[in-house]
C-alpha cells in the first residue's frame, strides 16, 4: 500500500484538501446528469461509487477526525448507499499509512528519541492503520509489542476539521440545525478524548480488570514506561479482524460462543461499570486462534450518567411501552417528549418512538435472541429510513433526546451490526452472573 509522506496539519492546508475533493464531485455529477440526457435508464449507482471514491481519498489523505466520520458512517449501514458503507469501511483499519522517514519524525517528536533507540527492534511498515493513528510491531528482549503511533497534527485539527465535515456530521446523527450545538460538542469531546493515549491506558486497564471473570475475553497488558499521550505500548495479540473471521467462518458453534462474550462483555460495561466501549467497529476486535475475543481498543469510552441510564432501560421493557403513563414519564426524562409540546405534537412522538423501541429493544425481551434474523435487522433498516425521511418530524423544531443518545444508541447498533455478521445466537441474561457484587 502506497504510504504518505506528508499530512496537512494547519487548517488551511486541510480545507483545500476538501476543496479539491468537492470539485472532483462536482466533476462526477456534471458527468452523470450529462450521461443521463443520453441514457435515461442509468442509474446512480456509477455516481456513488465514483463519489465514494473521491471523497474517501481525500479523507484519508487528511486523516484524522475528518476520517473519524468516514469510519463512524461506515458502520450504520441505513445512511448511505452501499458504495460510501464499503469504501468508508476501510478507515476502521486499513488506510494509508505514514512513510518510515515520517513515523521516524513522529516518534521523535512525542518521545525525545528514535523508535529504534526505545526497542531493539521496530518495524519500518505498519501493521494496521487507521484514522486516529497506526500501529507498528516492535521488541525488547523477549516482549513483542504493539506500539499506536498518532498521527501529527489530529488533536489540533479536530476543531476545523469537524466544522468542514459539520453537515454530514450532522446528517449522521439525524441533527437539525437548531439546537444542534449540544450535540455537536459531544462528538467533538469524545473525539478529543480519542486522541489522548495516556487516558486511553488508563481506561483499557480499568475495563480489561473489570471484565477479566468474562469467559474467553483476552485484552492486552499496557506500558506505561513506553507510552505518553500521542503513543501507546501494549501487549502484541495475535488473531484476525473480527469482520474478516465473520465472513469465512463456518462453525455455528464458535459463532455462538464468540457472540456471547461479545455481548457480555458489553452489558457489564453498561450495567456494571455505568461506562461502556462506544465504538463496536470490527477494527477494534480480534479473536485468536483459540477462539477468545480480544478487545484491543479503548479509545472512545461513555459514562453513562444514573439519570440517563435508569429511563433508558426502562423503556426496553414491554410493559413500560405498554403503558402510557409510564412511557410518557420515561420520554420525558430523556427528553424524547419536553414541555413545549403541543398534545398533537406529544401524541406524534410517544407513537412514533414507540414504534422504533419495540424493534430496537426487541433482544431484550427474552432470555435468549438470534442476531442472524434478517427480519430483524430489515425492520431496523426501515425504520431509520422511515424516521430520516419524515417530512413532519424535519419541520419540527429542535432536535431531541438527551446527548446521551449519540453515543449510547450507535454503541448498540455497532454491536447488534457485530453480532448480525457473525450470526450468532446469544443468552441475553447470562453477563449477570459477571457483575461484581
């Protein structure tokens, strides 16, 4: 894979990257409205690849938040036509990646030394690259490990970047323009977080004890010594990318168990630890050869607040959903319903989230669900379409529900996407039995 030898850091340079990428869409769709007078049968298929295309070379040339975006649309396969969902795909863990001279340059600047004079040895190429930073092989006498190398210049750009990017940002997280301020801060703040390596350590030791009496989860050891706030040193796992063990295997069984601790895992984060790994993408785990689980990213964790946490599975339960004071009391909490509304307008939005909670929370309702029900996931699909699509719930104003819903919702709908290609079957009760008393 060709590999770049230099990254916009300013925000000049980083807008007049997007510049130029704008003009190549304007190019490609020039093209296709010109193709289209000829042959009125064409599709738009051709377009969105072409735009795809373009606009995934230009982010990953960028790097970054910019990137980041790419990465997080890829993973709601409901927003855009298939050809954006694959190309986009690739920035979870297949990018670009620095050129040796550079990464040399890198790791100078944030350490005071050579990669070199650290290990005894340290690999020129990267193993994985991917928005936020790369990941290089290195040694010390008989240690192998994984060194994350970000990249120069992301922490500072995250601001502008996420300015230029505002409108599919905006588009991604279903938000209006009003209001939509409060939102945006905490893309941008968790973001932020993203970027800073010493609280990623911090969090993968927290969450990796935490969750250690979870059957067949494997997370790596950190070092501090060999670690600061742009790099980050941990344990070398071996295994294959979750998504790339998802289309090859053949054994339900493993299937199975593979999902299981996936899902445990997450419910004790979320209704153990009350903070949660918000960012469920295939790049982020690996299963060994032993067929265990290993997390090995901890970049984007959520706290989940009491206030938030109670309502929120509240309203997974049939018999809140079932009965109109309760529901009302829970979407009021949430800020689903508010005080303003009008009795139609209130009477619009309990129907219409009832709907999309019934679906959503469907694998909550027994003790055991199938991950591989396309029904399932159909009806997922179509809601979304359904509510991205409502002319009446566009001309509202404001947007709603907590910001919490950002980060919580999309951690699940990345996990039930996980599970969904792995299919697998799981018991949704059985994490009680790791939570810490």
């Amino acid at each position: 894979m060709k590999t770049i030898d230099h990254i916009p850091t300013n925000k000049l340079g980083r807008a007049g990257q997007l510049i130029k990428t704008g003009v190549k869409v304007g190019g490609n769709y020039l093209a296709y409205y010109g193709e289209k007078l000829v042959n009125k049968e064409l599709t738009k298929d051709k377009l969105h690849e072409n735009n795809a295309e373009d606009i995934y070379d230009g982010l990953k040339s960028l790097k970054g938040s910019a990137l980041k975006v790419a990465q997080m649309l890829s993973m709601d396969k409901s927003i855009l036509p298939q050809q954006f969902v694959e190309k986009f795909s690739l920035a979870q863990f297949s990018v670009p990646p620095l050129s040796a001279p550079l990464v040399r340059k890198t790791f100078k600047r944030y350490f005071g030394v050579e990669p070199n004079q650290m290990f005894d040895t340290f690999s020129n190429d990267s193993i994985y690259a991917a928005s936020i930073g790369q990941v290089h092989e290195a040694t010390k006498g008989d240690k192998k490990f994984a060194v994350k190398i970000q990249y120069p210049g992301v922490a500072d750009s995250i601001s502008s970047d996420l300015a230029m990017v505002k409108p599919i940002a905006m588009r991604m997280f279903n938000l209006q323009g009003k209001d939509s301020e409060r939102y945006f801060k905490e893309v941008e703040q968790k973001l932020l977080e993203e970027t800073n390596y010493e609280l990623e350590l911090h969090q993968g030791q927290f969450i990796a004890n935490a969750c250690k009496s979870i059957p067949n989860l494997k997370f790596p050891n950190y070092y501090e010594e060999y670690s600061n706030g742009k790099v980050l040193t941990m344990d070398w796992m071996e295994g294959e990318h979750l998504s790339e063990f998802s289309k090859k295997n053949t054994n339900q069984t493993l299937a199975n168990q593979i999902g299981q601790t996936l899902w445990d895992f997450y419910m004790v984060q979320m209704h153990g630890l009350r903070q949660v790994h918000a960012d469920p993408h295939p790049g982020n785990f690996l299963v060994g050869k032993d067929g265990t689980l290993i997390a090995i990213d901890f970049g984007c964790v959520k706290h989940v607040p009491e206030d938030f946490y109670v309502p929120y599975f509240e309203l997974s339960k049939p018999e809140v959903l079932a009965n109109a004071i309760l529901l009302e009391e829970k979407m009021t909490a949430l800020e689903i319903l508010r005080s303003d509304d009008s009795a139609e307008d209130k009477l619009f939005f309990k129907e219409l989230f009832t709907d999309m909670l019934q679906v959503f929370t469907k694998p909550f309702h027994g003790d055991t669900f199938d991950f591989s029900d396309d029904i399932f996931f159909t009806k997922m699909a179509q809601l979304g379409e359904t509510y991205a699509g409502d002319t009446k719930l566009r001309k509202m104003n404001g947007n709603r529900g907590s910001k919490h819903f950002l980060y919580i919702n999309r951690t699940f709908f990345g996990l039930y996407s996980l599970l969904h290609d792995l299919k697998a079957k799981v018991h949704t009760q059985s994490f009680v039995h790791y939570l810490s008393s």
